[in-house]
C-alpha cells in the first residue's frame, strides 16, 4: 500500500512539473522586448494636510509593447491614502492608449508642515507584444517625495 502511494505521488508530481514546463513555455515564445518600465509622480510638489491629489502612472513601452486593459491594472499606495485608480476603460479598444494612469490620493491629515512624505508602491499591469500578439504580466515598484506645506 504504501509503495503504490509512493508510486501515485511520484507520477503525480511528473504529470504536474510536465505541465508546469508546458504551460511556461507556452507564455515565453513572445518576442517581447523587456517589461515595460514606469514612472510616477504627483500632480504637485507640495500638498497640505488633508489635501487630495493624483498619481500619474506612466508606462514606458516601446514600439512593439501595448498596456491592456485587462487584466486590471492595479496599484498600491504607501505613504499617503489610495483613493482609487481614476476609470481609464472608456479609451477607445482593449488597450490603455494614452500610456498612462491617475491614481487619486489623500495626504494623512495629521502630516507635520514642512516635512517629505514618500510616496511608494508597486503596478502590477499586463503588457503585450504587437508583433505576436504574447502577453504577460509584470510587477514595477515606484518612489517619489511630496512636501507638506
């Protein structure tokens, strides 16, 4: 008994590297050139306690590189309030056709005048290839300072 559970066990985990290769293989044959990179930065330089802004989120493809809509992009914020990402799914198609997003934000009302508050976080997005149509997933970190006035 304990054998052929060995035995099951061993082909089970044959059977799952098998397809772990396949399926890898199958999301690698992209011609793709690199991850997409990013910037971020705020609509202003320095907010007041309390005050709201946005983040703009751009992505640096090149040429043969497309951000889709979907999936989602998503993005953490730290430092200061995520208020939502503003609604980019009425640009025309399934791609995000300005290269950029806006994140709304809030600084903590309890932020000391004349200090820096740095901002951070990471974009999870999808990127596409326009040569073969491959797409994948990524993960960017940011970082960038506001100042209290």
């Amino acid at each position: 008994d304990q054998i052929n559970m060995i035995k099951r066990a061993s082909v089970l985990l044959l059977a799952v590297t098998a397809l772990m290769i396949t399926f890898q293989s199958a999301f690698s044959h992209s011609v793709t050139p690199g991850v997409p990179k990013i910037s971020a930065s705020a609509n202003k330089k320095s907010f007041a306690p309390g005050e709201s802004g946005y983040i703009t989120i751009k992505f640096k493809t090149t040429e043969h590189q497309k951000i889709p809509k979907d999936p989602p992009v998503a993005v953490t914020v730290n430092g200061v309030s995520n208020d939502g990402i503003e609604d980019y799914s009425g640009e025309a198609g399934d791609y995000i056709n300005s290269g950029k997003i806006r994140v709304k934000f809030t600084v903590p009302s309890d932020a000391v005048e004349g200090s820096k508050i740095n901002v951070m976080g990471f974009v999870k997005f999808g990127y596409c290839s326009t040569d073969d149509g491959t797409c994948r997933l990524a993960k960017n970190n940011y970082s960038f300072n506001i100042k209290i006035k």
